[in-house]
C-alpha cells in the first residue's frame, strides 16, 4: 500500500474499565505502531472510572476500520474515528 492512499486522522478510544481492558488495547496498539504516529492517554478521569486515549494515525481506511474495530470488540471500550480528505 503506497503512502498516496493513506490519511491522516484520528482515533479516540473511552476506557470505562482501565484495569481490565489496558493491557488488551496496550497490546493492540503495539500491533498497529506503523500508522500510529502520536498518542495522549488522560488515564484517571470521573473518580478513576473512565480513561481516555486520543491517536494520531497515518493509515488507510481499511487499517483504521481494523483497528477500531478490535478496540471496540473490547468490554467497555468505546471508539470513534475520523480521517481527513487530504
């Protein structure tokens, strides 16, 4: 896939149970590093009930779709994404 197809955007991703999903979204994450390109986490929001972290991705529509959907597959995780026109 050449760099001309993909785009850049964001993803971000409500963790309503930090100390039982991080170590399934830490490992997914690692498995798309390549098109990851910056990461903000603010990790003890709402009494310690809610985390939240932002990406920053160069991918393709099809890498985006794959990688939230495998974030979104995980209990209490929620997950949105935009990528821009450009």
């Amino acid at each position: 896939m050449s760099d001309s197809e993909k785009r850049y955007g964001f993803i971000g991703i409500l963790v309503a149970d930090r100390d039982e999903a991080s170590s399934a979204i830490q490992e997914i994450l690692s498995d798309y590093g390549e098109i990851i390109l910056g990461r903000m986490g603010l990790p003890n929001l709402a009494d310690n009930k809610l985390s939240i972290i932002t990406l920053i991705v160069q991918a393709t529509t099809d890498e985006v779709g794959s990688l939230t959907g495998r974030l979104g597959n995980i209990s209490g995780v929620s997950v949105k994404s935009g990528l821009g026109k450009i």
